[in-house]
C-alpha cells in the first residue's frame, strides 16, 4: 500500500491534492494520503478558533469549496457577520459566511472542551470525508505575524500585525520586515505528524506559498528534521509559473526574505536533501525550463512540466507528474550522506 504524505496550504495545496486523490482513484485505490496543513494563520476572531487552510483544505477535498474564490462555502449569506460589525466588533475586513462561521463554532466549543486541534479537526472531517487523513501541522497555536516596515492605519512601524491582516486587509502592499511564528518556540508537531513524513513512501510539497504555508510548517520544530531523515523522496512543485505567483501574493513574501519570484530560486530556497535542503525533486513548468541545468548542479532532480491546475483532468496529470519524479526516489547524493 501506497503511503503519500503532502504538506499543503491552503488553495494550492488543497486543490493539487484534490488531483492527487483523482488520480489515485484510478491508479492505485489502495494508497493512502496524509496531509500536514498550516495552522500559521490560525486566530481568534469573535471568540471563535479561525482555521482557514485546514477549512480550505477539508472543503475542497470533502466538496464544500466555493470553487469561484478558492475558500469559504458557496451560496454563503453573512447576516451574523453584519450583526457582529453593528455591535463594532469584529474585522469588518474578514467577513465569515454564516456556514463558516457554523465550523468555527464547532470547533472552538471541542477545543474549550478540551480536545486538540487533531482531535477537532478529526471530529470535523467525519462530516465532510475529505478521502485523506488531514492533521495540523501541531497542536499548539503558533500564528504568522507580520512586522511592518511603515506606520498602516492604527499600527505604527516595527509592530506586529496578524498575517492575515497583512493578507486580506492590506492585500501584502504594506511594507514589512518580515514574519515571526508567535509561539513557535514552545510547539511540537502534532501526533501523527512526524510518523507520516518518516514512513512515507513518497512526500510532497505542494504549490503553496513556500514562505508561510510550507515554511511555517517547517519551522515547527522536529518537521524539518524528519522531512531530511525519511527514506521516501520528497518532490515539490513550483508555485511560481514564468516570474509570478500562480495565485495569490507570494512574491511580496518572497521579496520580504530576499528571494527573487522565480521557480529557480524557489527550488534553490527549499534547496537540496544532499546539502542543508528538503528536496529530491521539484516540478517547474514549461515555460520555467531554463531552470533545470542551475537546479541539477544544487543537486535537485528537476522537470520541467505544465503547471498550471486548470481543471480536474490537468490537476490529476501534475499529480501524475509528481509522482513519476518521486517513483526515481530520493537523489544518489543525499542516500550517499543518508
């Protein structure tokens, strides 16, 4: 049987795995999927527990996704939001739909229960069925902050902003220094997390923002480490196409930790399991394939294939791609420093 592990985001990551599973479906129904998401965005917001990759991630997989935006539920209505601003609370930049806000409800009352986030999420997929086994990244809050460069509204230079305020309020236009995982110093991987990167049969990185989605996961103590130590070929796909961020505003994260907007440099950030980095493999697009000679001599093995996730039968083909890389396994180099 078949053992895949992903570490995914949000939209990107949720949508890849969606094709994942397609694919899977028609070629090896035994195999099982395991998807560590980032709970970096995490927040309290109106005395709820916010989680909006594992959300993205369990609609679409378990077919509840607004397909239009890539997140909430469609059809939604926001008469509760509408009440929670009159009251002057809130963020009236962040509405919840009122399906939403019925997840975050659920949660937050098994989280004050005393359950994990592993435990609620666990609880949350049984309505929904993703058809993969979906953990947060730990089980302890860690948050994405921003520091700003520049005084924006009511924040003054040098403070920190949540993420998401930086994301959705100021759409990543505000100037920042860079980003701090408040409460990463005391977090842990989650249960399970650890077990399913290390007996994997092949580990996935998904195109998702690699500075706040797969980088947050990372940093969690002990995950980078056992995506190093597994004996399973870790193969990721590029989140930039041609120079730009497939979706999204990647390329001001990018900027912010000097790493230029390109499939190359973002290879090269994640680098290669023969020297300091977490790759074997790593999927660029067609248009990206000048890339390929400056990756080979980092030791990464790269493909230059379409990338672009138009529909469920191109998702399924990059699936389809990825796995064909990680089936070469891990690269010569890095089982020789093994």
């Amino acid at each position: 049987m078949t053992a895949i592990t992903v570490l995914a985001g949000g939209i990107g990551g949720a949508r890849f795995t969606r094709g994942l599973l397609r694919h899977l479906a028609d070629t090896d129904p035994d195999a099982t999927v395991t998807v560590i998401v980032n709970t970096g965005d995490d927040m309290w917001l109106d005395g709820l527990r916010v989680c909006p990759d594992l959300d993205t991630v369990m609609y679409t997989l378990g077919g509840g996704i607004n397909e239009e935006q890539g997140w909430g539920r469609p059809e939604e209505s926001r008469r509760a939001s509408a009440e929670i601003a009159a009251y002057g609370r809130g963020w009236s930049w962040f509405t919840l739909g009122d399906l939403d806000l019925a997840t975050h409800i659920v949660r937050s009352d098994l989280l004050r229960s005393g359950s994990t986030l592993s435990e609620a999420t666990e609880f949350l997929c049984r309505r929904w069925q993703p058809g993969a086994r979906l953990l947060p990244m730990s089980d302890t809050p860690v948050e994405t902050h921003a520091r700003l460069a520049i005084d924006a509204d009511e924040h003054r230079a040098g403070e920190l902003i949540h993420f998401e305020e930086w994301w959705v309020r100021y759409r990543a236009t505000v100037p920042v220094t860079g980003f701090v995982q408040v409460g990463l110093e005391s977090a842990a991987p989650a249960p399970g997390v650890v077990d399913a990167i290390l007996t994997a049969d092949l580990v996935i990185l998904p195109p998702s923002n690699p500075v706040v989605s797969v980088g947050t996961i990372l940093a969690v103590p002990g995950i980078r480490e056992a995506l190093r130590s597994t004996a399973a070929a870790v193969v990721g796909v590029s989140p930039i196409i041609a120079g730009a961020a497939v979706r999204g505003m990647a390329d001001a994260c990018l900027n912010t930790i000097g790493v230029q907007t390109s499939a190359e440099a973002v290879g090269l950030h994640y680098g290669s399991r023969a020297g300091n980095g977490v790759l074997d493999g790593w999927l660029v697009d067609e248009t990206d394939a000048g890339a390929l000679p400056a990756l080979a001599a980092a030791g990464i093995r790269a493909v230059a294939v379409p990338l672009w996730m138009r529909d469920a039968p191109t998702t399924a083909a990059l699936a389809a791609e990825a796995l064909a890389l990680g089936a070469l396994g891990a690269h010569p180099a890095h089982r020789a420093h093994a």
